[in-house]
C-alpha cells in the first residue's frame, strides 16, 4: 500500500507544481484532480488496512495473475460455497514465493476481505467478486521456486513498478489535447495538462493494484 500512497503524492505534487502558472478554467481543473486523487487514495488506503469484523476462517485459496491487455493484477481466489471469491490484493513480494493451491486465513471486512498468509496481511484493492476476473489467468505454480525470492526483490523495485505503470500514460497527450481543444491556451497548455494526465494514469494504475511481477 505504500507504493499507491507516494505516487498519490507524486500526483499532488505535480498539480501544485502547476498551478501558479494556472488560469482560472486551469486551476479548477487542477483543484478537482488533486481532491480525486487524494479522496481516492485515502479511502483505499482506509478500506484496505481495516480490520475485518468477523473472526477469520481457514481456506484453501489460489494466487492468480491476471493479464488483461496493460492490466496487471494479483487476485486470491478461494473455492468456497455458493461458488468462487475472488480478492484483488495489493503486489507483496510474498506473492511470487506463495504455493497454489495453499492454506490462508480469511477476514471479511464489509465488501472487502483480508487475506493473511504465512504470517502477511495482503491488502485488498478493490471489492471481492463472484465472477471470474478478465483477460488471462497464470496460476502460481504448486511448489515455491527457488528463484522466487530473488524475482521478488527485482519485481519490488520502484522504478520497475513505476515504469510498467507508465504504460497507461500513452494516452496523456491525447488528454492534453483535448484540454487545449475544449479550453484553449497553446503549447504550454498543452504541456501542463498532459504532464498531469500522465502522472494521474501512473496513480490510477497503482491504486488499482498493479503487479509487476
């Protein structure tokens, strides 16, 4: 969860970075990404680190990779009754060491559940569903590699994690584009609303929780 919170900043920063040298039409906008971002964030990161309200049970549960076009999640999959759960969970670097199928610990917290594996709270990113994630599953395979931990240190680096996220910033330009189509204000214009467009695609990739690995 730390990863989405300093990109959420890096975000804030950037909008500050902008706005003395905003207009009024400009600054507004600035103002509204800034309070998304930070109202955004800070409810995930409420509703991710809150404690469940039901004692935990014990369940069988599978860590799935998701692939869906630049989407990359981790999901929890538990096969229980009425049918499967699936929890999207913030990257841990215990991901890619964690056995599929393993033993886990599940704590229902609203619309959200909590997995604790191995001693390690995984942190939910978004609401458990009933439905099959889209796009390709890759299940982790049924025993621990041994360079697991080693691609974990690598899949945990900032920059790596930064720089896969930057995908979803292709479309920056066009944003910024369409800033300087519907408000006007030339090429620093342009400029401005672009960086920011940028810097929010990173966040939203991030507070989604990407996975690099």
């Amino acid at each position: 969860m730390r990863y989405p919170v300093v990109v959420g900043l890096c975000a804030l920063v950037v909008c500050g970075a902008f706005a003395p040298f905003a207009d009024v039409d400009q600054l507004s906008a600035l103002v509204v990404v800034a309070a998304t971002v930070l109202g955004v964030t800070g409810y995930t990161w409420f509703a991710a680190t809150r404690n469940g309200s039901e004692p935990g049970r014990t369940a069988t549960v599978h860590r799935v990779r998701q692939q869906h076009r630049l989407t990359s999640r981790s999901w929890i999959e538990i096969h229980e009754e009425p049918g499967p759960l699936w929890i999207p969970v913030f990257f841990d670097p215990a991901l890619i060491t964690m056995p599929t199928p393993t033993t886990a610990t599940v704590h229902d917290a609203g619309r959200r559940s909590v997995v604790v594996w191995d001693g390690r709270r995984l942190l939910p990113a978004g609401r458990a569903r009933r439905s099959e994630p889209v796009g390709r599953l890759i299940d982790n395979p049924s025993r621990p590699d041994p360079d697991g931990p080693v691609r974990a240190r690598i899949a945990a680096r900032p920059m790596r994690r930064v720089v896969l996220d930057a995908q979803f910033a292709v479309a920056a330009p066009f944003a910024g584009a369409l800033w300087v189509y519907v408000a006007g204000g030339g090429l620093p214009a342009f400029v401005g609303a672009t960086c920011v467009a940028a810097v929010v695609a990173v966040w939203f990739a991030a507070v989604r929780g990407s996975d690099p690995s």
